[in-house]
C-alpha cells in the first residue's frame, strides 16, 4: 500500500520520542535541541489486532503476519517555514509526501526542555503549523490560478479550474485548511498537481505529563475544545512512558510496567488504530496452515482490489474470492465447519470487501 503518516510539530514537543515508539524497524534520534530529525526517519509499524491472534489460535499456522502502516518522523517546524525558515522547505516537502498529518502537541511544562514560543500554549502551537502549511498552499495555488487565468478566456475546462482555484484561495485566506472546504472528487482534479498540505487528514497528540496520562490536564483539555468542531481525533498520551512501554521485549515484564501505570493497553495500540482509520484503511485476513496474515486495502476496494495486494497476478487473473465472515469463522473455528453450515460464500468481481473478511482468491495465471 506504501501509505504513509508523517509525525509534525514544533521542536521538542516529543515527536521522536513518539516515533521511537511506534516504530518497530527504525529509531530516530531525541535530542532536546532544534532539528535533531534533520532527514526524516522512517519505519513500519504492526497493527495490532486481536483477530488476527484469535484466526491464529483456531488455525495454529506455521506463521502470523500483521498488518503494518508507514511512520515518517519529520523535523520540526518553526514559524516562517513556509519562507524557508529553519528547516522549512526540507520540512514542507517531507509532509507533502505523507497522507496523514499525526501532529504532536506540547501539553506539559518542563523548564529543562527549550521553548522558543514563550508559556505553554497547545492552541497557539497548532495554530503556528497550519499557518505554515496554509501560507505555503496559498503560494501553490497563487501560482496555478496567474496561469489558469490565462487559459480560462478560451478554455472551458480551465474556467472551471479557475473557480476552484478562486474558492481555494479565499477558504486559505480565511486561514482554512484546504480539507474543511469539502471540495467533491471532481473538483480536486483541479488542484491534485498541487499536493496540498493542507488537505490531508490530521489527527492531534496531546503529550501530557506523567501526572495527567489518565485523566489530560489543562492544556490537552484546551485542545480538545479547540478542534471539536473540527472533526479531528485528540489522542491524550505521555510519549515517554510509551517509548518505555516499546522498549520491552519480554511479554510479562511489559505487563508489570502496564499493571504499575495503570494501563490497560498501551495508548499507542489507539494511536496506530486511528492512524489506521485515519488513512482510510481496512483489513481482511487470509487463514491457512503456512501462515495467518492481515492485509490492507483502501475501504470500498473490491474483491479483485484486494487480490492485488497480495499479487498482481490475483487481480489480472481474478475468478471469485471465497469469503468468510469472521465471526462466522470464530463462530464455527474452521473454514471447512464454516463450509459446512453454508457460511462461506462465493463472491464475484464486484464484490466489495468487507473490513474483517476471510478470504481466499481463485485465479487464473
């Protein structure tokens, strides 16, 4: 799927401190100065999913995949980037390669840790980062709208560019994101060159204290009243206890730490599932003695779709997809039970996988 979600923020506010634990294959640098993460570090990150587990058990195959997503931990943003202040055009051109935006918020206070910004201020910290990126598309689209301009007198196609252009311009220039403009599938056509930063879905960090990792504190509170109407997710955690959590190899010690924090689970496994669903994604599973594996396609794929991420070939080839609920393999515990009592069905190529499906492809080569 090569899906990528980029971690932003200001300097210091716990980005790589983040990054170094979510990611299972790369671990970045943290450091309290600025721009540490100069070249963005990079690492895939397993999905947690307990029915993935559950297939496994009932099934006991040689091997058990996850399904994984991408992390970028891109370096911190400071106010001008958009000018090419500190790292800024290094940092802009990071995040118009992601996705997803996993915007980390500084809501702790610590006087060992620099900030240039003066008091703790959650609200002013988003504010400075979309502004950045806003500043930065207005540029963007700025430049298309003078040459479109010249098109549209004789161009019908172009005049309908034109008025787009012209509705992105003044949504920006109300300091708007692109994404809450609400532009159909059709109209983005018109500005699908630009890769606009601010059109990609963003969900908050509020990093909290030790103290607050249960219950926020002021500062996560002011941000989640801030964003509510918005329709972004506020992830309440305390970045360096879940480094922590990460750094544990073996199962019941990890466990211990958890019982001592008080912790059900870690808030990263909430983290990469809104993640998950913030890209939009959906799994389906295949079960077989070699190996139970989750995979990732986009919602609303179908079934030929779905095929293609486990090969090319399954899509070219496609005949039908045999397909499982999975409850209905917890239900009955076996593909052949399942069989049996009428649970597994024959799908075609219109088929619209389901998130959860068991399946297994008929093809021809």
């Amino acid at each position: 799927m090569a899906l990528q979600a980029g971690i932003v923020g200001l300097p210091n506010v716990g980005k790589s401190t983040l990054f170094n634990a979510v990611s299972n294959s790369a671990k970045a640098q943290a450091s309290n100065y600025r721009f540490c993460t100069i070249e963005p570090n990079t690492g895939l990150v397993n999905v947690p999913d307990p029915r993935l587990d559950a297939l496994a058990e009932l099934v006991l195959p040689d091997r058990t995949v996850p399904t994984q997503i991408e992390i970028v931990d891109i370096a911190g943003l400071v106010r001008g980037a958009s000018k090419g202040e500190g790292l800024g055009n290094k940092f802009l051109a990071n995040i118009r390669e992601v996705d997803a935006i996993i915007h980390v918020i500084r809501c702790f206070e610590d006087e060992n840790i620099l900030r240039e910004e003066g008091p703790i201020n959650p609200v002013s910290d988003k504010e400075i980062i979309e502004t950045e990126l806003q500043l930065k598309d207005l540029e963007s689209v700025d430049k298309k709208l003078q040459r479109t301009e010249k098109l549209a007198k004789t161009d019908p196609k172009a005049k309908v560019e034109l008025e787009i252009l012209v509705r992105c311009k003044d949504h920006l220039e109300k300091g708007k994101n692109i994404i809450s403009l609400g532009l159909t599938k059709e109209e983005k056509t018109a500005i699908a060159d630009l890769f606009l930063l601010s059109d990609k879905p963003i969900l908050y960090v509020a990093n909290v204290d030790e103290a607050s990792m249960h219950t926020g504190n002021k500062f996560s509170a002011t941000l989640i009243e801030a964003v509510k109407n918005e329709g972004n997710e506020v992830i309440v955690m305390t970045n360096a206890i879940e480094a922590q959590i990460a750094e544990f190899d073996n199962a019941d010690d990890k466990a211990m730490f958890m019982e001592e924090y008080k912790m059900d689970e870690p808030a990263l496994d909430r983290l990469i599932h809104s993640t998950y669903k913030l890209l939009n994604l959906s799994t389906y599973f295949t079960a077989g003695v070699q190996e139970v594996r989750a995979w990732t396609i986009h919602k609303g794929w179908k079934a030929p779709q779905a095929a293609s991420v486990i090969h090319t070939d399954f899509e070219k080839g496609f005949i039908k997809a045999e397909v499982i609920a999975y409850t209905d393999f917890i239900q009955y515990k076996s593909e052949a039970a399942c069989r049996e009592v009428g649970k597994l069905r024959i799908e075609g190529k219109e088929y619209i996988v389901q998130d959860g499906d068991v399946m297994h492809f008929r093809f021809n080569v």
